[in-house]
C-alpha cells in the first residue's frame, strides 16, 4: 500500500488542521475572496489603464529631452491650478506605452492626469476610473489608507495560515496531485479540482499571500520601528527605506534644469531608461528631483536616485544591486501582481499570473460551498450561509462591471456607494429566489449581461481608438461574458451534493 506524503500525521492532527482550515476561511471568506478576484484583475492594470485611454498617443522609447518636456509642462500646469507637491512623468517602461504626466498633491488629495505627445506637450486628460477603483479596493477596501492596509496584510496572513492548514489537513494531497473523480458526486467532483488546483499552484499561492500580507503590515512594521528607534518619528523611519530628501522649504524658486541630471544619470548607466521622472515641491527651494531607472532584466524592476535642483545626488534606493534586504524589499510588489520581465516574456509571465490568480479565487469561493456541501450531506445544511455565499461570490464581478459602466457614462458618479450599494442588492435574488441555484443564475445573467453592456457603451465613448489594446480587454470581457452566460445555460457552477453521500474526513 502507498504511503501519504507524512504517514506519521495522527489522525486527530489533521482533523483538527481541518477543522482550522475551515474556521480560517469561514471568518475571512468574503474578504480573501475580494482581495483575489481584484488581485486577479490588477495584474492587467497597466492594459485596463490602456483601454480607459484607448486615444493616447503610443510612444514606446521617449528621448530624455521629451521625458523632461513633458515634465516641465506638468510642472506649468500644476502652477496655473494650484497643486503643490508632486509632478510625475510614467514613461512606456512602467507597462503602458504612453507618457504620462501625474500631478498631485498629498495634503488637499487635489490631482490631475494628463496624457503627453511625441513633443512632450499635455494633449489630453487621461481618465483613470475603474482601474483606480480596483486598485484601492484591492489595497485598502476604501477604508482609510493606513486602517485598510493594515486589514489588508492581517487577511494576506488569514490567506497564509488557510493555505498551509489546508495542506496539513489533507495527507494524500501531493499524492492524489493527478487524481480527479468524475461522474460522481458533484461534491467530490468540487472537493478534488478545489485540492488540486490547490496543489498545482501551492508556489503561487505562497508568494503572493506572502508578499501580500508584507506589504499590507509594512505601515505596521515601520510604524513599530518608528517607536522603537525613533521616537515615533514616521519620516526618519522611511529614511532607513528610502533615499535622504531636503527639508521642506515653500519660498518661491525657478525650476531646476533637469535635462543635464537625467543625460549624466544615463551615461553612468548606458543599459538603463527612464521609468519615472519625478519633481518634488516644485517651483520651490526645497524642491528636489527623483528618477526612477528602469531594470528589465532585474526582480527588483527599478531604482531611484534622488537629486537636489542643482544636481547633487543625496542618495539613492538601489534595490538591484543594494543588500539583500534591500532587493527582497524591491522585489516585493513586482513578484505580487507579476509585473516583472520584459517583451513576450512579460506578457507571458502575466497570462500565467491571471489563471493562477483565477485558480486561487476559484479555491477561495468553492471552499466554502465544499463546507456548505458537507453540511448538507451530515443532516445540518445552512441554506442562509449558501445563499449569503452565492450574493458573495456573484455580487462582485456583477459591481465592478456596473462601476465600470458609471464611470464611463459620468465619472463623477460615488463609484464606492454604487459598490456598496450592489453588493447589498445582490442579497436580495440569492435570497428571494426559491432555490439558492436560481438566484445564483439570477446574479450571473446579471453580469454577464452588464458586461456586455459596458463593452457597447466603451466602443460607442471612444470612436477613435489609437490603441489596440482596447480591442484585447474588450474582446477579454465578452470571452467572460460568453462563459458565464454558458454557465447559465448548462447549469451551476457548483453543487450542493446530494443528501447522504458520504464524503472522505480528509477533503
């Protein structure tokens, strides 16, 4: 007889690492649920960036003086509407191949994105909707940036501690890695894809649960060496991090010029381009300059130097060639959301992240049905936590295509409260249908229908599309709808088994 990967295991270790794995996903459900399906989403980031700007003007390979063009006019245009703090050129080495013109400013949350020309010259208001609304409900759920962080990093180790219990509660699941059951129970047809797709991409699921959960305590962490050897000094905290910046001086000053820093700065590194080009305070004495080197080849993806207006270099965060912490600090996001690589290698490397990002969010919500399931085979079901699930798991994708199509249709609709709003009407058909199946298939008629109407409504907004990859996500979302209009079709995706079937203690 073959042996499980630890056949020492007693049996009570692994029932009550079961038992553990289903409370951690009980409790956390909904939200690693969340935090995956967005995760999954925000790798395309910089594309769905790109399809919410389908008329900018590709630049793939700016020269230095229009990388410096654009970001004086940026500097111009935040003088004349009065935002103070932060002028940012993103160039085509960031992941879209546009230059991108940022000014913000931090203490009023004032800030305007602009698209730039082959000239450097400000041409168009760039729209950043839906993939800013992603974005923060990925990193900090629309809570308050530092509170919704920290929760944040406090569900990446829910996440952790879930996949590793899951591991321990199940003996033969390297084992039976190829072992698929078919034909039977629908239950146990879920339980075996849910373990395998589990084990197929167990690295992935580490790495970034992971970096996951490092990123979303690092406002934690930092804050705790604050107290511990500075006081509770926040800044000189971020120094130990980050490169040495000027005080803080608003007296009127010219511009620095910038052009001469960037060329200097390209010749010590022939191999490199500009990612960002950066100036902080601008028009002020305390202004310094900030640019951001690309490293194609390199985990670490960039590295910042930090100059003052008249060009002294104060410090630099060379993560691709600093110490180790430093590179598995910079490495850190890049290997979060697979933004790393270069060419056809990248775009690879991002179609392998969305499936196995697809696979985790897939393990996360047929977890709790497998638990809903069981209970239904034992004589206990919990009709409520099935329905509730069901409002759960389809709400969502159901909210962010309406969010997408208000933004389209009026940007300044509350993105948030329409969010909030479906998710809570997505309760009503889970739980007003008369089946939990039926108002399941409610919910994914629903979305599959909204996504085909935010397609119409993009195609009919942009009649001029300089960009292709507006066609690709576009084409990506009617593939979704396509799928999930089938699903509705030939059935539910997921099953509660029938009553009486009996089921391994292990799965």
């Amino acid at each position: 007889m073959s042996q499980s990967i630890w056949p020492k295991v007693p049996p009570r270790f692994v029932a009550a690492m079961l038992a553990g794995h289903s409370a951690l996903g009980l409790v956390f459900a909904a939200l690693i649920y969340i935090i995956c399906l967005t995760g999954t989403i925000l790798v395309l980031a910089h594309e769905i960036g790109r399809w919410e700007n389908p008329q900018a003007t590709i630049i793939t390979s700016p020269a230095p003086a229009t990388i410096v063009q654009a970001l004086g006019n940026g500097a111009a245009r935040a003088q004349e509407t009065g935002i103070d703090g932060y002028v940012v050129v993103t160039t085509s080495s960031d992941g879209t191949p546009n230059l991108i013109v940022r000014m913000a400013d931090f203490e009023t949350g004032q800030e305007e994105i602009w698209s730039a020309d082959a000239q450097g010259e400000l041409v168009r208001q760039r729209f950043d909707g839906p993939e800013h609304f992603l974005k923060h409900l990925h990193l900090y759920l629309h809570l308050p940036e530092t509170i919704g962080l920290l929760i944040v990093g406090l569900i990446g180790i829910a996440l952790l501690s879930s996949i590793w219990s899951g591991v321990l509660s199940h003996p033969r699941i390297f084992r039976d890695a190829f072992r698929f059951r078919r034909g039977g129970s629908k239950r146990l047809e879920e339980a075996d894809l849910h373990n395998r797709l589990s084990v197929w991409g167990l690295p992935f699921h580490i790495i970034v649960s992971l970096t996951g959960a490092i990123l979303g305590l690092s406002i934690a962490i930092l804050g705790i060496l604050a107290l511990a050897a500075f006081d509770g000094d926040m800044e000189k905290a971020r120094g130990i991090v980050s490169a040495p910046t000027p005080e803080v001086n608003q007296t009127l000053a010219p511009l620095p010029d910038v052009l001469p820093v960037v060329e200097s700065l390209l010749a010590k590194y022939p191999g490199d381009g500009v990612a960002r080009l950066g100036i902080r305070y601008p028009g002020t004495v305390g202004q310094y300059i900030q640019i951001d080197l690309d490293k194609p080849n390199d985990l670490t993806v960039t590295d910042r130097y930090t100059f003052s207006a008249d060009g002294e270099l104060l410090g630099s965060r060379g993560f691709s060639d600093g110490a180790l912490g430093a590179q598995i600090i910079g490495s850190l996001g890049p290997l979060h959301f697979g933004w790393f690589g270069s060419g056809w290698a990248a775009g690879f490397l991002k179609i392998a992240y969305v499936l196995l990002g697809l696979a985790l969010t897939f393990i996360t919500a047929s977890g709790v049905t497998i638990w809903v399931a069981r209970r239904e085979a034992q004589g206990k079901p919990v009709k409520g936590w099935h329905r509730a699930w069901i409002a759960c798991v389809w709400g969502q994708p159901l909210s962010y295509a309406l969010v997408g199509i208000a933004y389209l249709i009026m940007p300044t609709l509350p993105a948030v409260q329409i969010w909030v709003a479906v998710t809570v009407l997505s309760f009503a058909p889970a739980f007003l249908m008369s089946t939990p199946i039926k108002g399941a298939k409610v919910l994914r008629s629903l979305t599959a229908a909204s996504l085909v109407f935010l397609v119409i409504i993009h195609v009919l907004l942009n009649n001029q599309i300089i960009d292709n990859m507006a066609w690709v996500i576009d084409t990506v979302l009617l593939g979704c709808a396509a799928i999930i209009a089938a699903t509705v079709v030939k059935g539910d995706l997921t099953h509660l088994n029938r009553p009486g079937t009996k089921q391994r203690s292990n799965e």
